[in-house]
C-alpha cells in the first residue's frame, strides 16, 4: 500500500489512490496513512469523547457487567464535533470514492473497549443487519473508523479475514431471545452486545481464514480504517490497561438508501434522514 499522493491540493485531502482502491476491493478494508486526518480534527474529536460517553440514554448501550460503556450510537446526530467531522472530505469524501456514489452518514458510533473491561465482539458480517432490519437492499455502504487511541495488539485490535466479503452473506443461525445480562432490554439490543444474534457457520469461518488468513490492522490515534458491510470480523476482549475507543461511522451511497421495514429501529441506529453530504474540508 502506498502513502497518499505528495501533491495534495491545498482545497483538501487527496483522493485514495488507485492502488488504495483495489486494495479495498480485494481485501475488504484498508487502513489509511496515520496522517489522513488533519492533527487539529484529531484533537478535537478527542476532545468530544468524554461528553459523548456521558450522554444519557437509550443510545448508550453497556457491557455485561452493566456498568461499563461498550457503545454510545449516533453521535453524528448530537455531537457537533462528530456531526462536522462526519462531513469531511478526509472522511465523507474516502467513502464517496469507494461507492462512487454521493453519500450519507445510516449509523455512527464510538465503541469504547475499555482497559480491562472492554468486552468482545463475535465473527460476524454486518450487512445482514443493515438489510434485514434497516431495509438497505445492496451491500454499497462502507465502515469509516477512525481510532481515538493506539490500537495494538493488547487491546482488542479489530480483526478481518481478507477478502471473505468477496463470498457475500455467509450462512448461520439466527439466534432466538436475549442475550444474558440483557434480557430485559429492547429487542434491538439483541444485535449490538458481545453474543452476536446471527451466528456465522464456524466451517465457513475456519475455510474462510485458512485461504485469506487473518490481519488486525494496527496504528496510533487518528488512523483511519475502512472496511466493506460483508467483510467477516471480530475483536477479543480488551485485557491490556489502555482504553480502544473508535469512531465508526457507516456511510451509505443515497442511491442504497433503507426501504420501509416493519419495526423501524431507532433513529440512533438506523438513519432515516437521507440527504447527500457536502462534503467540507
Ligand atoms: C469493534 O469495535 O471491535 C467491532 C466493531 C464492529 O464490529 O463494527
Ligand atoms: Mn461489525
């Protein structure tokens, strides 16, 4: 993989480069030079994070041990400083590339994994959710991540197998009821906590890595890490004394946009506002 481009335009950041692209395409990520993203946004969205782990509400979805945050959802729609850097040609405009089409942000998120408590998150691919629940009928979104810590190989790194997206939806099991520790919360809890409600086949997974192997790609705070809706991936518990949090934010190209479906998820999952993003720098 190769740095961006040295003429970068003043106006804003570089495009992904072609061989970025086919990179993306063949593995199902790509994780972005650690200086993508200017030192000013950085810091500023680091800066937010304590706010947006304080928030109150259904949108705030913990750990097993009920105390620890795991996820705060949609921050881009009530974080000013997400809301911003979602629009960013550094961001917005990498996604746009990708799914050559004019794009919005349908889910966003800061997943914590917190030092010592941080909780895993099983195989899984995360188009089936958006289809099945959101109504999205093509796998033409992409994951946008953007680390707000060093992620290394103690805290719970996220971890891909290259080129599974390639297969599309993989067979598995859907899981009835709640997960434990969660058993009294909504229904759509069931897809967000360590129990993935869709299980993968485990022969799928297995054949899967012994042809594509495994990569857990690592960087310092402000990498940014894309990865396609069908790629299978997981992350391990976070045991190391250093905090994993992430920004994920999801973009969907507007010509992809959710078809009605009954029992809508929450706003804060599940953007119902659709409208193409100007990009800023
Ligand atoms: C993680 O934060 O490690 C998992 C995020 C995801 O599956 O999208
Ligand atoms: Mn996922």
């Amino acid at each position: 993989m190769t740095g961006i481009d040295a003429a970068r335009p003043s106006a804003g950041p570089a495009p992904l480069t072609a061989e970025m692209e086919a990179d993306y395409h063949r593995d199902g990520f790509l994780l972005l030079p650690a200086d993508h993203l200017p030192a000013d946004l950085l810091a500023e969205l680091v800066a937010a994070v304590p706010g947006i782990l304080a928030q109150q509400g259904p949108q705030r979805v913990l750990e097993r041990d009920a105390v620890t945050v795991r996820s705060v959802y949609g921050p881009h729609r009530t974080d000013p400083v997400v809301a911003r850097i979602s629009r960013s040609a550094h961001l917005a405009g990498a996604a746009r590339q990708l799914l050559d089409d004019e794009v919005y942000v349908h889910q966003s998120k800061i997943n914590l994994k917190a030092a010592f408590a941080g909780d895993q998150w099983e195989w899984h691919q995360d188009y089936i959710n958006w289809r099945d629940r959101d109504g999205i009928a093509r796998a033409d979104l992409v994951n946008v991540t953007v680390f707000l810590n060093e992620v290394n190989e103690f805290n719970g790194p996220l971890t891909f197998i290259p080129g599974s997206h390639r297969y599309g939806l993989l067979d598995g099991t859907d899981t009835d009821g709640m997960p434990v520790g969660y058993e009294d919360g909504p229904n759509w809890m069931a897809t967000l906590t360590a129990t993935e409600k869709f299980q993968v086949d485990r022969s799928a997974i297995r054949r899967l890595a012994e042809q594509g192997g495994l990569v857990n790609p690592k960087g310092p705070a402000g990498s940014v890490l894309m990865f396609h809706p069908n790629v299978l991936h997981a992350s391990s518990p976070n045991l190391s004394p250093f905090d994993r949090a992430m920004l994920l934010m999801v973009y969907n190209g507007v010509h992809n946009a959710p078809r009605p479906v009954d029992n809508p998820r929450p706003e804060f999952l599940a953007e119902r506002e659709i409208a193409p993003i100007a990009l800023s720098v």
